[in-house]
C-alpha cells in the first residue's frame, strides 16, 4: 500500500501585544507534498471573522479540471466549485450567527490525483483571556515524549489567574477533552499519558486550548500536531509462560496509559473487561473442566493505539489424591459404617477447596450411585451410610473430581455383617406328627466363622398352641455341642392338636434368626420308628422313649394292619430288632408298643416289602419305534411305577406311575439310543425289579433308497442350487453335477483349481476355499464352461459363506477374512476378524456363528465392516456349523450333535445333544436335519422339536463327509464318491374331485355317510359321502335356512340358526329326505355364539360377553365367565376354555353350578380345541400345543405343531389332519406327543375345515367340497 499523506499544518505563534485585538496571525498555509495542492490565499490559517468571512485562492498542480468542495463545521454551508488550472476560486461564508471557533475543510480532487485537503479555523474576534503558548518546533510530533505547555493571563493585567473560571483541552474533531489543571501563575502542560489521547487514531490533529473568565470572555489557542501512534508497555506479571493450571487462576500485570484491559482465554468463550488501579490490574479466573492447553490474551486500547500480550498456560492432570482411615476393604458393615478420610493437596500452593470441585460416594448396582460428602479446608471428611438394607459382599465406591475434570476413584469391600445364623433343622419336619416326646435335632451354623465377629451365643425354643392361643408355650433354651449341634428330647403329653416350634438363634454380632416349624400330634405316641429291609431280613428300629420298661412289635404280612390276634408278637426288645423268617414279594406291617409310668405308649404303624434280586421277572422285547416291557405281580401291590435311563442320561427317571398292568409300551424313544428300565411297586421304590437293556429297531421299509454312485473324483464339500450341485473334490478340483436324473448323475463342468475345500454358489458365480490359495470365484452363468474371474490370496481358506457382496471366509488360526467380492475379478479383503480361529462358518441374518476346535463364536454382522462378538460357547472340535428358525446346529467330533436356542444370540441356551460318532457336515430341510457322519454314513434326524431330536433313518456309505438337499433326494460327498439317495419323509396327498358350490361352505359335520355343509344365509346342505370320492348332493325337506356352527350327537343335529340361537332337530327320518320342521329345542343364548358342542349331554356354548355356558336337560345349568371364550371341551368333571385373551383356563365342573377356578396356561391367542382320551390339542396364533391331560387339573405341554394357519382339525386314531387355510392339509403323526411327525401334505387345496373318512379327506372351503385321496408312506403304516 501507498504510504499515507501527511497534510502538514505549519503555524507560528505570535505573542499578543494589547488587550484590546490581537495583532494580524501569520500563519502559513498547510502545504500539500507533491500533485494536487490547495493554495489559499484568504483568510489564514488561523484568522478572526465577524458577521462575514470571504474565502479565495486557486488549485495547481494538476491537468484538465478539479473539484473542490468546502464545508463549514457545525453549519449547514457547504459547497463545491469545478477549476481549471491556475483558476482562482473566491466565495463569501455566511458568519453572522456565529459565536463559537469555526472549522472550514477545503478539500481538492482530480482524476488520477491524490485528494489535496487544507483546514482553516475562523475564530469569533472577542476579546478575553489570553493563552500565552510555548515556544514549540515548527512541526509538533505527538510521541510517547510528547508535551506542551504556556501559561493563560488575564486580558487587563498579566499573571491574574484569580480571574480565570475555567481553563482546558480538546482535540478538535473528537469527543476527547481534558481539564487544565494551572499553576499559581496560571502556568499548565499537556503530556501524552493524558486520558484524552485515548482515541485519536492516526491522522494530523489540532488540540484546542481554551479558557474563560468570569465574564464570561472566552479566548482559545490551538496546537497542530502530526500523530504517530503511542507505544505504551503492556505486561502479565501472572501466570508465567508454560504455567500449570487448576481449576482457578490468578491472573496480574501492568498497563500504563489505559484505564481499563479486555482479556479473554482463546477458544473457548471466556472474557471480560477490568478496571485499572494504578495502571495495575489484578483478577481470577475459573477454568474448570476446560481442555489441556490454553493462550490467555490481554488487550489495553483500540485500534493502532492497541498493544496485546498473551501467555501459553497448561492443565495439570495430576488428580486429587484420596486418604481413606476407616473402613478397610474387607471390613463388616451392619445397619451403618462411619466413613473416614481425608483429601490430599496436589500441590502446596494450591487449596483443597480451590481445586476439588467434588467428592461423593456410591454403590454400584443401585441408586445410590453419587452422594455428595462435604469436606473443610483441610481435606477432611466423615459421614455415616445407611447399610442396614444391603446384602452380601457390598463395594463402596469414592470418586472425587478436580476443577479440570480430573478425577481419582477408591473402593472398598465390606463383608456382609447383617448375615445371620442359619438354622438346620432336621427333626422334627414340618408337618411331621410328635407323640409323647418331641425330639428336636439339628444344628446352626456360624457365617462368621473363624472372624472377630464368630460365634453362637445361644438357641432359645418356643412350643406355642396354633389351636388354643391362651395356653401358656413351652420355652427353653438348647444345648449346643462344640459343633454347634443340639439333639433334645421335650416332653409333649401336655400339648395335643397343632403346635408351632420356634428356634430364635442369637450370634455374638447380636445378629439373629429364627426358624418355625408346624407339628400335629399324632396317632403314635413313639416317633422315629422305621421299617426297613436287608437282603432277606426285616429290620426294625425307633427312638427310645425315656423311663419305658419294655418294648412290644406287632408284624403281619398281608399287608393288614397289625393288632393282637393277626399279628406275630415279639416281647421284651430293645432296638433295633432284626427279623427272619420273612418271604419277598410281601408287604410286612409292623408297629411298636411302649410301656411306661404314663401307660402304653405306641408307635405309628411301618411297611415294607422285602426285596431280592429277581422280585420281578423284568423283560424286554425290542421293536420298531417302540419297546414292549413285562414282568411278574407280587403278592404285595397291583400298582406299579416304571423307571428309565439311558446312555444319554443316565439317572433313573419315572415315565410311568401307578400303572395298575404287568406290561407297558415305551413309545418315547429314539433310534441309537440304549435303555435301562427297573420296575417297583408304586409308593414302594426301594423294592426294584431285575434292570433290562433294550433299543428299538429300524423301520421294516426303506425309508431312504440308494440310487447313483459318481466315482469319477473324491469329493469334499456339495452345494446344491437349482438342478446343478456344485462340488468342492480337493486335489481333483471343482466339478458341476447335473441333478436332474439323480439315478444317473453327470458331470458337465470342471475346473481344474487348487485343493478345493469348500464351496459356495450364489447368483452367477461360485466361490470357492482353496486353504492357502485363498479364495476364487468361479462364473458359472454356462455351467458348462466355468471360468476363474478372480481370486483373493489368504493364509488357509477352509470353509465359506456369502452375505449380500461379500464373502466370510473361515481363514484358519488367522481368523476369518471378510473379502468385498462386488467385482468378481477384483475381490478386496475389507475387514478381518482375527480374535478367534475359525475352521467353519455359517451365516444367518444379521448373525455369523463360526466354529473352531477350541469353541463356536456368535458374531452381530449387520455392520459387515464392523462385526462384533455377541457370545461364545464352548464346545471342542467343530466340524460343521448350521442355522435355522433360531437354533444352532453345532456338530463335534467328540460330543456329537448339540442345539442352541439363539434367539437372543447374546444369551445361547443348550437345548439338546445327540450323540453321533464321526460327525463331518450337516444341513437342515425343514424338519430333519442330514448329517454326514463319516463312517457311519448318512444320519438323518427329526427336529421338529429341538429339545427332542430323534433319529429317521440311517445308511451305510463309505465315509460321509458332505451332504446337501436336493428335492426328495440327498446329495451326498463321499470316499467312493457322490452318491444320490431317495428319501421317503412323508407322502403326498391329492385332490381327486371338487364340487363347487354358490354358497360360502362353513361347519362341516358327519352322521352316518352324510356330510352336512353349514352356509350360514345359504342354509344347510347335505351330501351323500358313501362314496367318498364322489360326493352327491341330497335333496332334504325343512333344512333351515341360516346354518352357522353345526355338531351332531346321537341322532340329533345341534345347528345355529341365528348368531344367538341353536337349535336342535332329528335326524332319525334324513335318510328318507325329511328334517322335522320344527326343531326339538332351542336354546336363546341372547349373544353371538362362537361356538358349540354337545359331550356327556351337556351342551357347551362359548359366547360374546356370556363367556361360556352349560345347559342339560334343556336348561342352562352352569356358565364361567369368560368374555374371550372362542371354544370349551369337557373331560370328565373338568371344563377346559380357549380364552383368546387369557390363554387355556381350566375349570372343576364337578359340581356344574359353582364351576371352581383350577388353573390358566399361557397360551398365546387359542383359538380352537380337540381331545383325544388324554391328550389335548390347543390351536393357538404360533400353533398347536399339544397337552397331557391325563392329570385333568394340570395339563402339561408334551408337544408343538409350528403353525400360524390353523382353521380347524380333527383326530382319527394317532393321526391329526390339520386343515391350514392356503397352507391346505396336513397330516401328522401324533403318537408320540413331544415329537410329532409330519406324514403327509396337499397344498393344492384351501382348508377352512376338515372330516375324515377312511382314506379320505374332506375339506371345505368358500368354493364349496374337495375330495382329498390321503397318501402316507408305507414305512408309517407298517409300525
């Protein structure tokens, strides 16, 4: 930039002479340096004006025209002229109303010139004081030394400053002024640190002295200045250069020539504005919690007088230190503990209080997560804390923060102190009888033992009366034995009925508790007697009652109960007695009688059966799906309980109780699994039968069937997709199978690549694990000629799997590889998993589960590049790994199969194991699971339930190694081969004849060989079924004309002819196609009917708002309120209600007009219900639970049909025919409950409901009747 033109104002000070006018001022011009100038010739500088002021001059130093403009200060006169060179400008200012010094600015401009700009002051001709300047240089520089003086005399007579009222400064232009402060001789300077220099920029300025007098006579000087700006020293003193700080600072310094300073802290929005004192200035600052380093900045003046200094400062991170005295990690607490301790200083310049700007404590876990603790200046610090309500070992949490956000956390362990004595009390039991005596034993445990707080003081006993509270109890204290034990005997022939014993142990802490007990007065007077057997000796024992003379025992073994004339009489004994001459088989009763000062005491009466191996002949015959068990009765029961194991597990379990036969069938058994059974006598399950060892045999049909055996290669891993299999051979490479004849299997593709692992196909490509040779991806869009598009090297590629465009490889000890496969010819690993090894991997969703020999780790990859671990199970030796409806498949070399629940992934939970003896690969079809089992072939196991998998077949092959689905058929990578198999699940069902209705075909019920169709505004239809295949329609007089639910009992047909009315007609004349007019009955239910059936002649209705109603003998006789009643059956006196909003409700019906409560199950929506003997089906909205109901208060869960389509369905024998909507039929095999079997399916038909006859099936749907011919396979109707 060009420097700056200084416009020089040149004056002279001349002295005044007189007091009445001063003489002429010859000031000079101001003289513009170089180019356009402005040369005045009138008025001076500096002259006087009265009523008029006449301005001239000219312009020069400049070509063609300039402009001048003048403008008068402080009035409204301004004005401009256009000059040639050397043109002379002359015009007449207006000054008449003036009274004060004026200011005129003449300023010239030119184009391609620099602006030219004269002042000139008019000052009013009065006369006043006189201001009598210095001597000054022509040229007054204003600078940090700069200073004017003179001395102001009054106009008459010289040095009377007594006149003067006033006297000061201004800068002309500002709004800057300042006092003269005048000496005794009216003497007075002005220096530069005066306030008013403040603001005066940069430009040239005039300072106007003034004075006045007490007449009010005014007179003025003024001093032109050239300025240049003031460098006034600015210091911090406080903080130095690189300083620490914490949480506060003081922050001091000089700065000369300015009232007041800004500071600010770079950043971060902290300033402020502070006085001066003396040119000093002194203040605080709080920085808490602000970043590691800052610049503090201090700012004194503006603009081009502004000076600045700044300093560096930086956050200490030392944290607070903390002291605790009490208590100590591993301490007792009660109801309260006093905590002790004390803040350290960080360093010793700085206060406690000025640097902590918290302490609080806490208890993880809970609410009391921050408490504040006060503290004094020193540091110190106690409270108390509540502790009374805490429990086990309790962690105490301290965390005190400094200013900067730095913190220091201490903990401490307490021991539980409130833990009190634990009672064991092990006789009496509660309940229990006591007769003469009451015997207590048992003993009381110390928590704190071998603590400080060690030790049992005391046991205190209360016997108090439950039936009279106005007997005086029976108290005392025990006497414990050095291990705490107490045995005493307490005299009872006072006490009779109920009584409650109260154990109050007391601990050296003070802490206590207590235990009660309920005891009854029994029959017998001698408690504690027992009966029991030894090989082929009866042995009989009791507790001694004290002062008895003799002992007496009574024995019959008939199983009587033992009195004077049945009973062998042994006299004078003692115990224990050993009895011979007994026989096994036999249940023995005996009893024991006491003679004492009170009279005959006696013993409860004892049995036993006496047992030897061989009690009961136990056999077992082994069949198909099932074993067969007989034994021999014994004289001593006709119930029996049956007991199994297995090598699965190996505890004995009850399967079957009070079994009144000497045979069972055990249908709930698996395939490869070896059983041990034992039978007792029921209540009796000391006396054990001979143990048998059985295991059910294969089906007597071929459920799998061998059909082609390819041996061109050894194959490793097979990929089916569409009708090609895509196989991964090892050395021989990659091969593509055509499937479409599975009896006659061809190759039409290879690629020679390196050792070929595993294989993986999706869309067009394949992508294949070749261990060190990384992965390659295959185009197989002709799967005649694939073609390596691209390849990715990695450590040990072993097995992989495809998510969206990226490929997981299982990468061996190095983990997993997560390569961007988007380009198949420039696949790019974007992530890797490396915590874990990985030697087989599956994908599902958002989940990855790989395995290794060491564990399975469950991986969260809804983030490809970010997978996370979400849980691990331990399980060795993974081989192969599947996934499906949220269960993991893991197969072990050394434990077989095992299934996880993985519905909360972060959570695995074991659902069962299968054991399985050369486990290589797995896949799962719907409800079976193929495995690969090495050399044990292929397995292929029901999974329908996981928590029950159970075997399907097996078939030998050379070592199986890999396995895959391909329709009815399995794919199998074998030693010898690939070899296809034909698998024989279940059959298919078909339509063979629709007869299409206009109606919309509801209820369908049977009588004889007729189906009758409800079609609700249609009416009832009626067709003859004798013929199943071939339905024809009947034509029957008086069918009604509104036919909602219908069901058929006896004879009589129950139909809804409103939605709030059944009624009730013969059908005793149907077949000579004539209903009665007139129904038989009618029942008004005054609500929506729901549904309806007729057992045990009791009619069930469900209804809208009514719940669920019972009528007999044409009367209601009952109802239970259950507004969201959708269906009720009724076994025996036991009422079972599918309430779509509270589950299955079981009721006691026993007396129908007050049904009881029994129990509700959640069932989620229950829609419809059916029973065969004691199994109960419940459809509810995710399926059929199907429900022992042999105990008819308490339905237990057996088994579960996964269905959310089930409209209605019936049961004929063990096979239930499952009408699924667009789903169509489906026919399981229910059997065996907890594993119900899928048999057969048509899906070609709508199934809104279903009967049965023979092997038919007919289904109705809003069409009208379909006729469906029922397939099950061979293999099912053979067992």
């Amino acid at each position: 930039e060009p420097e700056p033109v200084v416009e020089q104002i040149i004056v002279s000070r001349p002295r005044i002479l007189s007091a009445s006018r001063p003489e002429k001022i010859d000031w000079e011009n101001a003289v513009n340096k170089g180019g356009l100038s402005v040369n005045v010739t009138s008025p001076e500088t500096v002259s006087f004006y009265r009523s008029k002021a006449a301005v001239n001059g000219y312009l020069s130093g400049f070509e063609n025209t300039a402009t001048l403009r003048w403008e008068l200060a402080g009035t409204e006169q301004s004005g401009e002229l256009l000059l040639r060179p050397e043109e002379q400008f002359d015009f007449e200012l207006e000054t008449s109303a003036q009274t004060e010094t004026l200011r005129l600015t003449l300023t010239a401009s030119s184009e391609g010139y620099q602006d030219s700009k004269v002042i000139l002051l008019l000052v009013n001709d009065e006369t006043g004081p006189q201001i009598l300047l210095d001597d000054h240089a022509a040229e007054i520089l204003f600078s940090d030394e700069f200073k004017a003086g003179g001395k102001i005399i009054n106009s008459i007579e010289d040095n009377l400053t007594t006149e003067i009222k006033s006297a000061g400064f201004e800068i002309i232009g500002s709004f800057s002024s300042s006092e003269l402060i005048l000496a005794d001789d009216g003497s007075f300077t002005i220096k530069a640190d005066d306030p008013a220099f403040g603001n005066i920029g940069s430009d040239p300025f005039i300072i106007k002295i003034s004075c006045e007098d007490y007449n009010g006579n005014i007179s003025t000087e003024y001093l032109s200045v050239i300025n240049k700006p003031l460098s006034y020293p600015l210091t911090i003193t406080t903080p130095s250069e690189g300083s620490l700080f914490n949480g506060n600072i003081d922050i001091e310094g000089e700065a000369p020539g300015f009232k007041e300073i800004f500071w600010d802290i770079v950043g971060t929005g902290l300033s402020g504005t502070v006085k001066t004192v003396d040119s000093s200035f002194s203040f605080p600052v709080r920085l808490s919690g602000i970043g590691d380093s800052l610049m503090l900045r201090i700012t004194a003046g503006s603009g081009d007088k502004s000076t600045q200094a700044t300093r560096t400062i930086y956050n200490s991170r030392t944290p607070p230190k903390l002291q605790i005295k009490a208590p100590s990690t591993g301490d007792y607490y009660r109801d309260s503990i006093f905590l002790d301790g004390k803040l350290l200083q960080q360093d010793d310049n700085t206060s406690i209080l000025d640097t902590v700007k918290n302490l609080s404590w806490g208890i993880p876990s809970t609410d009391s997560s921050k408490n504040i603790i006060f503290f004094d200046q020193d540091g110190n610090f106690g409270l108390d804390i509540m502790t009374s309500s805490s429990k086990g070992l309790l962690p105490v949490e301290l965390n005190a923060e400094d200013y900067n956000g730095n913190t220091a956390h201490t903990f401490i362990l307490l021991q539980d102190g409130n833990i009190n004595p634990e009672i064991v009390l092990e006789s009496p039991m509660n309940d229990s009888l006591f007769g003469t005596y009451i015997y207590l034993s048992g003993i009381v445990s110390d928590p704190y033992d071998g603590s400080n707080y060690a030790g049992i003081d005391r046991v205190d006993y209360t016997i108090s009366s439950l039936d009279d509270y106005n007997l005086e109890p029976l108290t005392g204290s025990l006497e414990l034995a050095e291990d705490n034990r107490f045995d005493i005997q307490i005299l009872a022939t006072e006490l009779s009925g109920r009584q409650q014993i109260d154990l109050t142990a007391f601990a050296a802490n003070l802490n206590s508790s207590k235990f009660s007990v309920e005891i009854n007065r029994g029959s017998s007077d001698i408690t504690g007697f027992i009966l029991d057997s030894e090989s082929n000796l009866l042995s009989a024992d009791w507790q001694e009652v004290p002062g008895a003379n003799n002992y007496t025992l009574y024995l019959t073994s008939d199983g009587s109960e033992p009195e004077d004339d049945n009973a062998r009489v042994f006299k004078n004994i003692t115990p224990p007695l050993l009895i011979d001459e007994v026989t096994s088989g036999y249940l023995y009763k005996a009893k024991v009688k006491a003679e004492t000062e009170y009279g005959e005491l006696w013993s409860a009466t004892e049995e036993r059966i006496i047992t030897r191996n061989g009690l009961f002949s136990l056999s077992a015959i082994e069949e198909f799906r099932q074993i067969k068990l007989n034994w021999n009765s014994i004289p001593a029961s006709d119930e029996y309980s049956i007991f199994r194991s297995s090598n699965d597990d190996q505890e004995y379990k009850i399967i079957k109780d009070h079994h009144i036969y000497t045979s069972f069938i055990d249908k709930d058994v698996i395939f490869g699994t070896d059983y041990s059974y034992i039978i007792t006598p029921a209540g009796h399950e000391y006396a054990e039968s001979n143990m048998v060892k059985a295991s059910i045999l294969k089906a007597p049909e071929e459920r799998i069937k061998k059909l082609n055996l390819l041996s061109e290669f050894a194959p490793l891993d097979i990929k089916v997709t569409g009708s090609y299999g895509y196989v991964a051979a090892g050395s021989d490479g990659f091969r593509i199978i055509d499937l479409t004849n599975p009896e006659d299997l061809t190759v039409i593709g290879m690629l020679e690549t390196p050792v070929c692992r595993s294989v993986c196909v999706q869309g067009d490509y394949a992508y294949l694990a070749c261990e060190g040779k990384g992965l390659a991806v295959v185009n197989i869009m002709d799967p005649g000629n694939p073609f390596v598009a691209g390849t990715r090297p990695t450590i040990n590629a072993l097995d992989l799997d495809i998510k969206n465009n990226y490929a997981f490889v299982a990468d061996g000890e190095s983990g997993i590889k997560i390569i961007d496969v988007s380009d198949a010819r420039f696949p790019v690993r974007s992530a890797s998993i490396s915590d874990n090894p990985s030697t087989t991997l599956r994908i599902s969703g958002k989940l990855l589960v790989s395995g290794s020999e060491s564990s399975a780790v469950i991986y969260d990859i809804s983030s490809v590049l970010n997978p996370g671990v979400l849980s691990e199970i331990e399980i060795k030796n993974i081989v192969s790994i599947e996934v499906a409806e949220g269960h993991c498949f893991i197969l072990s070399k050394t434990s077989g199969l095992n299934i996880y629940n993985i519905t909360v992934p972060e959570s695995p939970v074991p659902v069962s194991s299968f054991v399985l003896k050369d486990p290589k690969s797995i896949v799962i079809d719907e409800d079976y699971a193929y495995i690969a089992d090495g050399k044990e072939g292929l397995k292929v196991l029901n999974v329908a339930n996981p928590a029950k998998p159970r075997i399907f077949d097996s078939f030998a092959l050379g070592t199986a190694v890999s396995v895959d689905r391909y329709g009815d058929n399995v794919i199998i990578a074998e030693s010898k081969g690939l070899s296809a198999v034909r698998t024989f699940l279940n059959g298919v069902s078909f339509v063979i004849n629709s007869l299409l209705l206009d109606i919309k075909a509801g209820a369908l019920s049977l009588f004889e060989n007729l189906a009758l169709i409800s079609g609700r505004n249609d009416g009832l239809r009626v067709f003859d079924v004798s013929n199943p295949a071939s339905p024809v329609e009947q034509q029957i007089e008086n069918l009604p004309q509104y036919a909602a639910y219908s069901s058929v009992h006896d004879d009589k047909l129950y139909l809804a002819t409103d939605s709030d009315i059944i009624s009730v007609f013969s059908l005793q004349d149907i077949d000579s196609g004539l209903v009665e007019e007139d129904p038989i009955s009618t029942f008004e239910i005054d609500s929506t009917i729901r549904s309806f059936s007729v057992q045990d002649e009791i009619l069930t209705v469900s209804a809208d708002d009514k719940g669920v109603l019972f009528f007999k003998d044409g009367a209601i006789a009952g109802s239970i309120s259950s507004p969201a009643a959708k269906f009720c059956l009724i076994k025996n006196r036991t009422a079972y209600i599918a309430d779509y909003r509270e589950g299955l409700k079981v009721y006691d019906i026993s007396n129908i007009e007050a049904p009881g409560f029994y129990e509700s199950i959640d069932i989620e929506g229950p829609d419809f219900l059916l029973r065969s003997d004691d199994t109960l089906l419940v459809s509810g909205r995710k399926g059929i639970y199907i429900l022992d109901i042999s105990n008819e208060q308490k339905p237990l869960q057996t088994g579960f049909i996964k269905t959310y389509y089930a409209e209605k369905a019936v049961i004929r024998e063990r096979y239930l025919y499952l009408a699924e909507g667009y789903k169509g039929l489906s026919i399981y095999d229910i059997s065996t409950p907890d594993a119900p079997m899928l048999l057969s399916v048509c899906d070609t038909v709508y199934a809104a409901n279903v009967e049965v006859i023979g092997e038919y099936a007919l289904i109705t749907d809003l069409t009208g009747l379909h006729t469906v011919k029922i397939f099950i396979p061979d293999w099912v109707k053979q067992q």
